[in-house]
C-alpha cells in the first residue's frame, strides 16, 4: 500500500481517479489548484486506487494523503 | 627489490576487500581514474607514503595529476581497500598537498571520495594541527570559485569527511552505495536513541532528493565518471579563463514547435524540458540537481556551441512556483556559473514565491533572499526571457529588469505583474465584490479581469521600456544565439567592498 500525496499546499480541484481503478507510474491521479496554478499530482509507482481520501474543494497541506494505492 | 614494493603498492589492500568492493558493484580506485583521465595518471606523488608499515599501500589514498577532455586535472582518490579508505598522517598529508598543486597549476580539483573518515588511533597526527585533516577544508573554502572541484562519491564521506562534498561545487552520489552522514546509524542509535538505516539517513537518493547534499545521482561508478567529464567539458580551468567552445550544433528537432507547447491559458501547465529542448544545441543539456526541487530546472547547456547556465521554472512541478529548496538550489547555481564565468539564461514562467504558514516557517524570505543576492551579483552576461508570467517576487528572483540583465526578452503572450489577473482582482475588489448583488459578481469580475489584463499587457510594458523586446515563441532560440555572442565582452565589478553580507 502506498499513499499519493499532496506536492504542495492547495486546494483539491479536481479527483481524477476512482476506487478500483488501475493507474500506472508518472499518471495523474489529481489535479490541486494552488497559486492560482493547477498542479498535477502523479501516481509514484503501478498499482490500485484502494482509497480516494481527498475532496474535491478539501484545503490540503503539503504531505497530506489523496488517494491510497494497493 | 624496489620495483617488487611498487608493484604490491599499486595493487592496493588485500584481495578480499577487492572481492568485496566488486560485490557492492565498487571499483578499484586506480581503475576508476582510469574511466576518469583520458590517459591515466601522468604523474602521482606519494606513492610510496607509509611504505615501510607493510599493510597500507600509499596510506590510503591515490594523487597526481591526469587529463579530463585534454584540459588539466588535479585528482585525489581513496582507496576503500585499505582500512575501508581510513585517513592517516600521510592520507591527510597527501591530500592537501595535492589541492595545493591544483591550485597552483590553476586547474580543477576531482574528490573520488569513499572513506570510512579519521583513523581515530592516529588522530593526534591527522586531526587537530595546522596540518590536519581541517586544512583540506580550510583549502577547498580557498579554492573555492577559483578552480572548479568537483566530488565524485562512491562509498561513504563520514563525520568529518562530510565535509569534502559539502564544499564541492557539485557532488555527484552512486545510488545504493554513497552516503554521507556526520554520525553512523550505529552511533545516532548510541548517541540519541534513533534506530534508522545507512540508506534512509544519509543515502545518495535521499541526499539527491531531499537534503540537497548530493546534486547528481548515479546509477553506476561509470555513468557517475561519465557524467562528471561531460560536466567539466562546460568549465574553463579556472576562474580567470573562459570555457572552451564546441562547435555549433542545431537544436533536435521536434514536431511540434514552442508556439505549440505553451499554453495560452497562464494556469495550466507546462513542460519546460521541451522548451528547453528547442532552444539549446541537440544532446548539450548536463542538469544539476534534477531530483531536487524539480520545480526550478538548473542545467549547463549550449548555445552555438557556447556554455550556458540555465535557471528555468518548471510548470509541470507545483506548478513552477519559487519555493525555499529551489531558491537555495539556483542560489548555489547562480554562483557556480557566476564564477566560472558561464553566461546566465532565465527562463521565466513563475507565479511567484509560496505563500502560507509552512513556507514562512522554513524562511522563504531568507532563502528566497540567498536566490536574488546571488542573481544580483552575478555580473556573467545575464539574458532574460519571460515566457508566460513572472509574477510578484518571482520576477525579481528571475532576474527582471531592476537586477541588471544584458536582455530581458518577452514572448508575446507573456505577462508581468505584482499577481495574477485572478488575485489581483480579488485583492483590489473584495469588498466591492462583497457589497455587489450576487448575479451581477460575475460579470464585474470579468470586467475588472479583463482591464487587467489590458494594464498589464506585453506591447504596453514595452512602450514603457520595461521589457526590451517582445519576440513569437519560435524565434527565442534564434534570439539568444544572435545576442549571446554580442554580450561575451561584458566585464563588470559588481561593486567595491570585502564581501556582501550573504543571507545564508
């Protein structure tokens, strides 16, 4: 299990993936509005959404958890 | 007799810890400055330093002279088959005497660093005196800007020998085996009660990413040698010559063109490897902390075959604003191209510098400080471009027009402001917009928007002389190349002083 977490301080614009689905290395799971800029967050490694955690207008802090892989 | 303690010295400790060099994927020392110098050593003194005590071949440590890409190098390299690198009287000795030779012969100084640190038996003859261990950093502080060092890690800097990296210009760091750390797990469980492993706390990919220690990272010995003499073939021998020039190349071409990559809309990303791409000489980029704070892009480069710095944001990484570790990252940048008299190109897209608590906690303010100090200093030609927006400080820090470039160029779509349209409006109108019916918001903040963005329009920046020039995307390349050359003969003292109080 491996969390997805928030590069940086913002607010959760958009939630990209849903429970179940597959994601890869380098693909966006969610994008954060943050600056007035949209920031990317991508999956890390291969693996499952088990969990979506954050959203969608959650305030977020850098390190917190968004989305949890199996 | 002679010939026979030569050939037993040269080969190093004993066969075990060569098998066991070659199972941690380690190389000899000797065979490593052989990947290293075009022709192998030249010349090495002290070979046959504490000879006569049998089991330490040269003390520990390799130094000469050699050649990297025909340019002179002076190198110093530990060997880990002896007393796991360890550092005697003699080590220490050879050590100095060699950065003394470098920085004589005016060339620069390689550390191939794989040392377990002090013989602490024998720490009264190599740690406290006026030639102990402290003198190599003593003189790496000295040399420092003078002739470009450069540490290649390839097993541990421990404790005090930590400090050899920390004092290169850059530290290239092989994953899995370097590490640097001042207290050994062993000795931070002992010591604070912490239980952690070698990798985690002072490993090559948490030093390359995280801590900002290491600024290269290597999958092998070979690719960490590879990389250091492309690296060197950017730098001139010393601070008062220039870096040699290739021949000019044709940026790769690609399908699409920077007209096509960059987004119109100012909030969505980027990626600025492909800009960059497009505008320096096909295969010349050499980046510099790739791993760390990838949302600012640092990397040598050529244009026409002339060595650049690059200083760039990266949209496509929290979406390219200026945080405290990419300020300290171009800040160190800066300088290092600064001194070796390497030209500046600043590649703006910033939203400014991060704003909240965790930020202000870690002192933006002053790390973001260290970034336009060393900017302002820099007096190598400075060439500007804005390519979608420098807001706020971001502008500053990217070296906009108050801080003395050569140039600062616009591509057309590119907006400079104190904030964006969006904030702006916001931070002006609130109250209005508060007082408003809630149907007729909409609308006036568009209108306000759209009034902003006419006040902060490009052509109007540069009717008021405030950006030099506004080009189309596709003609950037053709613009540096055309302006980098004219600007070679700048010669400036930044101003008269000791030194500038640098806000470390």
């Amino acid at each position: 299990m491996t969390m997805v977490k928030a590069s940086m301080a913002g607010t959760v614009w958009k939630v990209l993936v849903a429970e179940g689905d597959k994601v890869n290395a380098g693909q966006d799971v969610a994008i954060l509005e943050s600056m007035k800029m949209e920031i990317p967050i991508a999956a890390e490694e291969d693996g499952v959404v088990t969990k979506v955690i954050a959203n969608e207008g959650d305030f977020i802090n850098v390190d917190d958890d968004l989305i949890e892989l199996g | 007799m002679s010939e026979t303690m030569k050939d037993k010295i040269l080969q190093g400790g004993q066969p075990k810890y060569h098998e066991k060099n070659k199972a941690q994927g380690k190389l000899f020392a000797r065979e490593r400055l052989a990947l290293l110098l075009d022709d192998g050593l030249q010349s090495e003194d002290g070979l046959y330093a504490n000879a006569l005590a049998g089991d330490l071949p040269a003390d520990g440590v390799i130094t000469g002279i050699g050649k990297v890409n025909g340019q002179t190098v002076c190198v110093l390299a530990n060997d880990s088959t002896i007393k796991a690198g360890s550092w005697g009287k003699r080590t220490v000795e050879k050590m100095i005497r060699i950065q003394e030779t470098a920085e004589k012969l005016r060339c620069p100084m390689l550390y191939l660093v794989d040392s377990a640190g002090a013989r602490i038996t024998d720490q009264l003859e190599m740690f406290p005196g006026r030639r102990g261990a402290g003198r190599i950093f003593y003189n790496q502080v000295k040399m420092s800007g003078r002739v470009p060092q450069i540490c290649l890690l390839f097993g541990p800097s421990a404790a005090g020998g930590a400090y050899i990296p920390a004092f290169c210009d850059i530290v290239v760091m092989v994953e899995g085996n370097a590490s640097m750390y001042l207290g050994s797990p062993r000795m931070a469980e002992m010591v604070i009660g912490e239980k952690v492993d070698l990798e985690t706390m002072g490993g090559a990919k948490m030093h390359c990413s995280v801590s900002g220690c290491g600024d290269v990272l290597a999958k092998t010995e070979e690719d960490a040698i590879a990389y250091t003499r492309k690296y060197l073939s950017y730098f001139p021998s010393n601070y008062t010559e220039r870096s040699p020039v290739e021949a000019p190349k044709p940026p790769a071409t690609f399908e699409k063109s920077i007209a096509d990559l960059i987004p119109q809309n100012q909030n969505v990303p980027f990626n600025m490897y492909d800009l960059i791409d497009r505008l320096i000489d096909e295969d010349s980029f050499c980046e510099v902390k790739k791993l760390f704070a990838p949302e600012l892009i640092t990397g040598l480069g050529r244009i026409d075959g002339q060595p650049i710095g690059i200083i760039a944001n990266q949209p496509r990484v929290k979406g390219g604003v200026l945080f405290h570790d990419s300020a300290d990252k171009a800040a160190k940048f800066i300088s290092l191209c600064d001194a070796f008299n390497i030209p500046l190109v600043f590649l703006a897209d910033v939203p400014g510098f991060m704003i909240g608590t965790q930020v202000e906690k870690v002192g933006i303010i002053r790390h973001g400080a260290k970034m336009i100090f060393a900017m302002s200093e820099a007096t190598v030609p400075k060439l500007t471009v804005i390519v979608r927006k420098a807001y706020g400080a971001g502008l500053y820090a990217m070296a906009g027009p108050a801080f003395e470039p050569d140039c600062c160029i616009a591509l057309s779509n590119a907006q400079i402001a104190v904030m964006g349209p969006e904030a702006a409006v916001n931070a002006v109108y609130a109250n209005k917009i508060a007082e408003l019916p809630e149907e007729e918001r909409t609308a006036f903040i568009n209108e306000k928007r759209k009034e902003y963005q006419e006040e902060i329009d490009i052509y109007r920046l540069a009717s008021e002389l405030i950006v030099d020039d506004v080009i189309e995307p596709n003609e950037l390349r053709q613009a540096l190349a055309t302006r980098l050359p004219l600007y070679m003969s700048k010669y400036v003292t930044f101003t008269d002083r000791k030194h500038g109080v640098n806000p470390v």
